[in-house]
C-alpha cells in the first residue's frame, strides 16, 4: 500500500532557481536562503520518498487566462522544464507517476473534486525550484511527481478549508493505492508577498511564523482564514500559501515539526519553509 | 455593470486581480503572454504600436504599455505575472518595477527588502494612508 | 433579483444542427424530429428569458485531451461557433452574460465547486444545436447564454449527485445576483447513445423514458444512478444524460412537467426532451 | 502497470475511455485533433504515412489509422469523437464509421437505428454475448 510519510512546505521564488541555476548559491544575499535547506536535503534523501506530490501554482506559463482550472492534476509519463522566456532551467526532465496520478483522478473525481486532467504540461518554476530546494542539482530527480497546479492567479483561489479538505482527500486515495510506495508531499508558494502595487514588497514577519507554528499545533484554524486576511495580512500574492493546507490536510492529525526556516528577503518576498512528519 | 463591493476593497495599494479585472485586463494580459516567445519579443520591440495592434486592448491599455506605466497597467487590467513579462522583455529585473509601482528606485525598494520589507503595520487599510504616503 | 423560472432537457446531436443548416426539417426522417419542439419553440417565446444557462459538453472542439476540466464556466461577452472540421454553424454569435458569470464563479467557488473559468472559448454543436431547436434560425440569439461546459468524454465524468449539487449552487448564486433577470437553465445531451465499439447503436427506450418520468417524480433516485448503469442501460456515450441533472438540481423540489418528446433515432441515438417549470 | 478492475469490463463491445485509454491514446487522438483544419487533412490525405510520423504513435496506431481499422483504433486508445474526425476527412459519415466497428453495412446500421436501434436486451453483459454475436 501507498503511505504519505511526510509534508513539506517551501516558497517557490523563481529568483531562487535563478541563483542555483547561475552558481550564486554562496553569495552573501542568497547564502543564508540555501543554508536553511541543508538539512532538508539530507532529511530528504533518508527519508527516500518514491513520489512526491507536489502542489504549486503556475505563473502564466503553461495555462494563461483563456482557460484558468482551480485544481489540475497531471497524470503524465513526464514533464518538461518550461521555458519563462529566458530559456527552459537547466534542470532534470520531471518523471510523473502516471499510474498513481490516474487513479488520484479517478478517486479525486468520485469524490466529489472537480478537477481538472492534464494530459501534457510544462511545469514553471512553481514546481522546479521547491525540486532544486530539496535535491540541489542533480543529473535526475531522485523521485517521480505528481504535479497539481492550483489556480491562486485569478481570484478568488480555491479557500483553506477546501484546499485542507483536498489534501484528505488525496490521502485516502494514496492509501487505496495497491502499491508500495513511499510518498511525500510538498506544498509550495508563499508565505509574504505583494508583488504589485504601491504596497509592493510588504513582508509579514509575525503572521507567517504564526502560520508557521499552527501548521502543527492548530491546522483548523488556519483553514478558517479568510483570503482578505491573507492578502491584507501578508500581500495580494501572499494568499497562495493556501496551497500549503492542501499538503497539510494529507497528514496525521498530530505531526512532529522537524525543521524550519524563515529568512526574508529572498527578491521581493518572505522565504518560508517546513518540514512536518506523521506522527 | 453591477458594481460589487468586496472585503478586500479596503486594503490599499492593492487591485485584486478578480473576474472583473481578468474580464477587463484580457487581452493586455494575452499581449503579455505572446512575449513568452523570442520571435515576439523581437517584433514588439522592433514596432510596439504596430505589435501592440493586434491585440483588441482598448487604447489607455496600449499607452500605459508604451509608457511602461507599471502602475498603471495593474490598474487597468493587468496582472503583475503578465506584466513582469515586458520588464524581461525590456532586461529589467523584478525589482525594477516593484520600485517604479510604489513610487521608489531600484535602489531604494531593495534596500527596503534587505531591511525587512515593508511593514504590515500601517499599510493594513485605505485609512491608514490617508494623507500619507505607504508606510515603506 | 435574478431567478430560476424553469429548465429544459434536451439532446444535442450533431446531425440535427446539421439538417436544420441545410435545410431538411421537413424531410420524412427529419420531421417527427423537429416537430416534438413547435411546442418548445412557443413556450421559450412566451417566458422570454433574460439569460440561459447552457450546461453541455464540448466534442473534441475547443478541448482536447491535453487539459480536461471537469466544470468549465464561460465568463466571456461572446463565444464564437466552432469550426469542428467543416466550417462553423451557420448560426449567430452567442452572446455571454459576463456579469452573471463572474458573479457565478465567485460563488461557485467560494461553495467549494472546483470551477475552471473560462475567459475565451468557441462553442460547439453541444451549445449551439440546443439553442437551434429551443429557438430556430433567428438573426440573434433572443437571450444572452452563461455556458457551462461539463467533461463526459474523458471517463469519469463528475457523479450524478454532484452534477445535482452544482445545480442547487447555481440556483442559489442566481437567486442572489443583484439585478433583475429572468433565468431558463438547459441540460443538454443524451439519451441513449453508444456511438463505439461493436455494441454501437444501443437504444433503451424503457430506462430513458423512465429517466424522464422521475426528472419531477423522483429526482433523488436519479441522482444516485452510478455512471456504470447509464453505460450499461443507455451507451457508454449516453453517460452524458447526466448533465440534465445540473439543471434539475438548480429547480424547485417540486416541477411540473410542461412538455416532453421522445423519439428514435436522431441518427445514432435517442433524442429526449422536456420542459420543468418551477411551481 | 497497474491493472485495476473496473464495474465497467463486464459490458461487451464497449471501451469505456478512461484514464489509462486516454494516456495511451493521448497522441492517436491528437493527432485525430489536428484534423481539424483544412490543410492538415490536405496534408494528411497527401501522405498519410508521412503526416503520422509527426506524432508520437504507436507503430500500431498509425497502421489502424491507415487501414481505417475503426474499431481497432478505439482498442489502441482512440476516443470515438476523435477518431470520428478521420472519418469526416474522409468524407464518410458518422453512421459508416458505427457500422463499420459493430460489422455491418451502413445500411443494415441505419435500417437497424430506424427500428429502433440496438436493444439493451441481450446486451448489457459480456455472459450474454459469449458464443453469439452482438444482438442487433
Ligand atoms: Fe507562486
Ligand atoms: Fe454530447
């Protein structure tokens, strides 16, 4: 049987792929970003996961605003880096688990989740930086993916507690699953950022650590967050760490924080990150 | 056009970008998103009316664009994902405009971010700014 | 305030478009047809509806199997016929009602329904035959038209109890957008067909016209007829009666039947219709 | 792979097109989706071994395309309103193509629709058809 063993929570900035994929990991403004992933690395390589469903949001790149889906679920053989405008990153083909993602769809569906199927995607930076994060940069990631894209783009995003009661949902699937495999999964975006505006480049220090801290010890409440406070709170874009409850709605009741790390800024955003594991 | 209120209304400094922007901001937005391909980042630097014609944008879209009124493309329509799409196209990095939008330099607005951002405190609601500037 | 006044079911075979474009309603095969929709024709004139929302599927036109949505929401000023392979209808531009539809999505999502919004779309047979039957060949559609674009193709399609469940949210987003606005919902598509396999052409007469019956007899037991029942009794195509019951979800408890016509075939399939007011 | 039974297997002649016959159907069918415009059916009727190469098919797929193998194609993971647009391409109508995969003229599938169509009696299950042919 399929078993979720653990969730992460990471931001996603695309400054940060930018810094890997350029050799300024040790530069003294990104230094203190990367050093708080060390651990992370290496608690990830132990742990060994075989899947990691990784939740994220596109930035107008592989959907535009023709046709904007709340929940996407790839269920692909692979997907490719894509290409921003500057050229594709120069990071591993991402390998899909097609056959958990089919019967995540079909669970997911039955289930009452509208989601919507995708057959063929690129994946932008919303997914390929929280896979550099985690593994730095190696010739193939050391796990297949299931990508689901959340729309928190185009308001109003899917709300908390939908986004929390999603992740159960994905939980009872992984465990119907008739194969062993051992699975993580990542939620991604966030945590403080206004990216427009004349209130650009608002940061809020205490709200996300607050956030932080109920991610274990008070999750109900988090879903009961309004998205006017996330994007009073924390900045118009900010309300994508919603899709952090997602990953967090996937675990136990009780889980164990084993490492986290807060830095701002990392461009024009907080730098958040968390790693929970069932307890 | 039914005017809605929203509970966001308040936050100042702040356009949601909601159906009612998405609707209006359409096709400045899918201009945007044709820049993702280098043969149409050429073209639009090499002509940008001319380029820009092809879109069904109402003409203050096209201006503000022309402009590189940052702010004023959020204002009508655009989505800063979308627009940050002409800083690239342009070599100007994210910053670059983040400034430009609050009114601050390059300079200025990371040096902001360095120190911490911009503070919740005070930037919370339209009433906080009244006359004042955002609390940066 | 805006309002719910009545629903029509109806098939959307491609054929019928087809025969009404060149001209053949008056042909033998074509007749008993189009006949079983005079009465139709009359009544829609007489409500004169505001705005129709238009539940259908679209056929491999303005989707492909690269992305799927389960719920797809137009929220656009206009959607263009589609050329599905022949050139586009003969018929006139469908103009959306955008201000409905965005006030619907918000509250569809905000009640916890997956919705895809959809800036930009050409609409197929699946759209366009219905209005064709509903209301001839006019200069202008009579009524502005909120699509809503549900998947049938791409197995499993959103269950019966949720297609319900989505209409009674619909309804409630009508009933409380700030305008007055008189509201018609069609659910399109069926009845029995199979149009595949070396069982083509399957017809149930009995399971289809007692379908028909329980729309205002028994609308609950319909909506928990599993998707393998409609493909075992009605074709695996004829699934896609399924979407009626978006429509019945979005009337009152208790409708009266106004109008219902049945007849085989409409070339490979049963072609089922009928009108539920609200009273 | 994973082989999951489903509540659907029992029914005969029937290949209900979920998930795993989209994924491996995903590029016959995409293909059957570029024929929607006019000069790729040119093209495709020009040479057609050709024009297949350019999706990334199965050898299987494209010799089913090629010999009209209607009924195989939907087994190798074709979708009927995909499939169907080859079909129109070739100017053969919707009925031709049915008759075709149940093994009848279009017109004995036509006089059959006429009657009534197929009846659900005798074939709602596979038990029901073992030894006999589809009841029409
Ligand atoms: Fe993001
Ligand atoms: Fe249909």
């Amino acid at each position: 049987m399929a078993k979720i063993l653990a969730g992460v929570g990471t931001s996603h900035v695309p400054a940060i792929g930018a810094a890997i994929d350029l050799g300024k990991t040790q530069e003294p403004y990104w230094q203190p970003i990367f050093a708080g992933y060390e651990k992370s690395k290496q608690w990830l390589k132990e742990v060994d996961p075989d899947v990691v469903i990784l939740v994220y949001n596109d930035h107008a790149t592989a959907f535009a605003l023709d046709v904007v889906p709340t929940f996407a679920l790839g269920i692909a053989d692979e997907y490719q880096p894509a290409d921003e405008g500057w050229g594709p990153r120069p990071v591993p083909v991402v390998k899909g688990h097609s056959e958990l993602s089919r019967h995540l769809g079909t669970s997911l569906i039955f289930d009452h989740f509208d989601m919507t199927i995708v057959n063929e995607m690129a994946v932008d930076h919303g997914l390929t930086v929280p896979l550099s994060l985690m593994c730095g940069q190696p010739e193939a990631w050391p796990f297949k993916v299931v990508p689901l894209c959340v729309n928190v783009v185009q308001y109003p995003p899917p709300t908390g507690a939908r986004c929390f009661d999603l992740g159960k949902a994905i939980r009872k699937a992984v465990e119907a699953f008739d194969e062993d495999l051992k699975v993580v999964i990542f939620g991604t975006g966030g945590m403080s950022h206004q990216l427009h505006g004349e209130r650009a480049g608002m940061i809020n220090r205490e709200w996300d650590n607050k956030f932080l801290d109920d991610l274990s010890a008070d999750p109900q409440r988090l879903t009961q967050i309004p998205h006017v406070e996330y994007i009073r709170e924390t900045g118009a874009e900010g309300v994508e760490t919603v899709m952090w409850l997602i990953m967090r709605g996937a675990l136990n009741e009780q889980v164990e924080e084993v490492h986290r790390h807060y830095h701002v800024p990392g461009s024009n955003t907080a730098v958040g990150h968390i790693i929970l594991e069932n307890r | 056009m039914v005017t809605t209120k929203h509970d966001y209304d308040d936050i100042p400094g702040t356009y949601v970008f909601d159906f009612d922007k998405s609707h209006d901001g359409y096709h400045l937005n899918m201009f945007c998103m044709s820049l993702l391909k280098a043969e149409n980042r050429k073209a639009f630097l090499a002509d940008e009316a001319g380029y820009l014609q092809q879109f069904p944008m109402t003409q203050e879209q096209r201006q503000a664009v022309m402009d590189r009124d940052w702010l004023r493309m959020i204002q009508l329509g655009g989505n800063i994902y979308y627009t940050s799409k002409i800083g690239a196209t342009d070599g100007r990095s994210f910053q670059y405009i983040a400034g430009k939008m609050c009114g601050m330099s390059q300079e200025d607005y990371a040096k902001m971010m360095l120190n911490g951002g911009r503070p919740a405190d005070g930037n919370r609601s339209k009433s906080e700014w009244e006359g004042e500037k955002a609390n940066g």
